[in-house]
C-alpha cells in the first residue's frame, strides 16, 4: 500500500462499519478491508448457499436441484418471531 490512511481497519463487523463513516464523514482516508467473502463480522446476516455447503456438509458441493447458488441468501442471525400478535392473526 503506497497511500497514507488516517484508519486501516480490518474486519466489517457492526461497530467497524459505523466507525469507519464517523471518521470519513470527518474527512479522513480510511482503508476498511475484510478477509471474508461475506461482510459483517460476528454480525454477519446473509449466507450464500454455496458458503453454507462449504461450511456444513461434508460432501462439499450443492446439488444441482437447488439451482443457481446465487439466487438464495440464508439468515444466519436468529430471529424472535411473533406468533400471536395483530400482524399474524387471523380473521
């Protein structure tokens, strides 16, 4: 790197990311880098299918019936979800 940075930071998690637009909003060059394919660090939210088989299954590769890795993105964050509430009752 032959530039001069006012930040390096590494990692996209959360408290990264709002670090990072605080300083450049204050006009200083930063270099913000993430070794993973994905950003979010601890945060991170959204999983492509092929990252998952990677991850998870032994047998490496998806199977060709669930098409194009691409199209699909996995929550990886758990969720609470209301059961019994206005927005999920029905009439």
């Amino acid at each position: 790197i032959n530039e001069d940075y006012y930040v390096i930071l590494l990692g996209t998690s959360l408290m990264k990311c709002i670090l990072s637009g605080i300083v450049s909003v204050n006009g200083k060059k930063v270099l913000h880098m993430d070794r993973n394919s994905n950003y979010g660090g601890e945060s991170e939210f959204n999983a492509l299918l092929e990252d998952l088989y990677k991850r998870f299954n032994s047998q490496g590769s998806q199977p060709a019936s669930m098409g194009r890795g691409r199209d699909w993105n996995v929550d990886l964050i758990t969720k609470f979800l209301m059961a019994n509430g206005h927005l999920t009752l029905k009439k």
